[in-house]
C-alpha cells in the first residue's frame, strides 16, 4: 500500500494505493463517508472494501475528499467531492491505461457520490453501493442507471432507514438491461459494528461472478 498524491481542483489529494503486477488488472476507486461527520478513507467500512477490492486482484484507490486529513480545500456540498471523485478516477486511469475493467465503490455520503460518477464517465462498468444515503439525498438522476452493480444495506441501520435504500434498489432493478443485486444483511447497523466479514463475503462473491467470462450461446446443428 502507497501513500499518493494527485491534483485536484480544489488542490491536492491524499490517497492510499494498492498496485498488482498486472497491466491489466483491473481499477477500483472507493469513496468515504460525509466529511463533515468524521468521514475519512480510514473508515472501517471504506478500508474493508479497499482490502477486498486488493486480494482479488484490483488495483485499488482510496482518497480523502478535500478539506479531509492532508488533502487540501474545504467541504463543497457533493458537487466539489463529485470533482475530487473524477480527478481520481483520471489519476486511476493515467497509472492505468490497459486496465480491463473499471468499479467504484462507495459508502454512505460516498455511494451518492459515486453513483453521480457513473452518469458522468462511461469507463465504469460496475459499482457497489453500501448503505446509500437514499433517505436524505436525491438519486433521481439515475434515470436510467447506466451500468449493473450491488446495493448492501444493514437492517438495524438507525442512520439510513433500509426502507429507502430498498425503495431505490427496487426502482433501479425494474429498469431494462440493468441488473442491480440488492443484499440486506440482517442485524447489521450502519456501520457494520461485527458484521464487516460478512459485508465483504458479500462484495467477494459480487466481485468473483463479474471476473467470470461472460457465457456465448452456441446454435446446435
């Protein structure tokens, strides 16, 4: 795991970055929870899925939004951290060009985040969403979701009731061609408090069934 840093508008960024030996391996960008309550990419949650994400192969970034431990700038009400989130998703890509896929994940206030990623780079072809902030936050602008992906939500979550996240889930999971796989785990509060191994067999079995090649129908003669 290496300290980096990288540009972003607001200044400069503090990330953490795992690297595999393999060119084509491939990205994953995790987002932290909101920075005005605590929300580091030191959060338990964020650096589970920041291991997860590296024992299967990913070259994995996690970064502070600005104004959150060394990076610079100051809070901007999402649309600043969706900027940071893109700047770096670049520098992901720049150290990463033959990459052979490309994930971003999110927790809480960092989900919103990065599912507004998605609407704005067409590279991402999965996302994993842990307890979206669907009770506070507006995701209609997945209309429609652009790419598959996961949604976990914990059933004692007393932060983001799991009736909104599964109000969202279902929404996203009528739209055509769009697969999302919604998973509630039971007695799990917002944050994971003894459920951490459990939220990350979760996301290894997501992450397992998107490396394996896709089926190609054969017509028999």
């Amino acid at each position: 795991m290496a300290e980096v840093i990288f540009n972003g508008a607001a200044g400069r960024l503090e990330g953490r970055y795992h690297q595999t030996t393999n060119d084509q391996a491939p990205i994953a960008l995790i987002l932290h929870p909101h920075p005005q309550f605590g929300g580091t990419m030191n959060n338990k949650v964020v650096y589970a899925l920041y291991r997860t994400f590296s024992e299967l192969g990913y070259n994995t970034l996690r970064f502070n939004f600005r104004g959150v431990g060394r990076s610079e700038g100051s809070y901007d009400h999402g649309e600043g951290e969706l900027n940071d989130a893109a700047s770096a998703l670049d520098w992901l890509q720049s150290v990463n060009p033959h990459a052979s896929r490309c994930c971003v994940a999110g927790f809480s206030f960092g989900a919103w985040i990065a599912m507004q990623l998605l609407m704005r780079r067409p590279e991402l072809d999965s996302f994993i969403a842990v307890s979206p902030s669907a009770d506070r936050y507006d995701f209609s602008f997945l209309a429609p979701c652009p790419v598959p992906g996961m949604i976990i939500q914990g059933s004692k979550d007393d932060i983001v009731p799991h009736t909104y996240v599964g109000k969202l889930a279902e929404k996203l999971q009528q739209q055509r061609g769009i697969k999302i796989d919604y998973r509630l785990i039971a007695e799990a509060d917002h944050f994971y408090n003894g459920k951490l191994p459990e939220l990350c067999q979760h996301v290894e079995g997501y992450l397992r069934m998107l490396a394996k090649p896709k089926s190609i129908a054969v017509n028999q003669i």
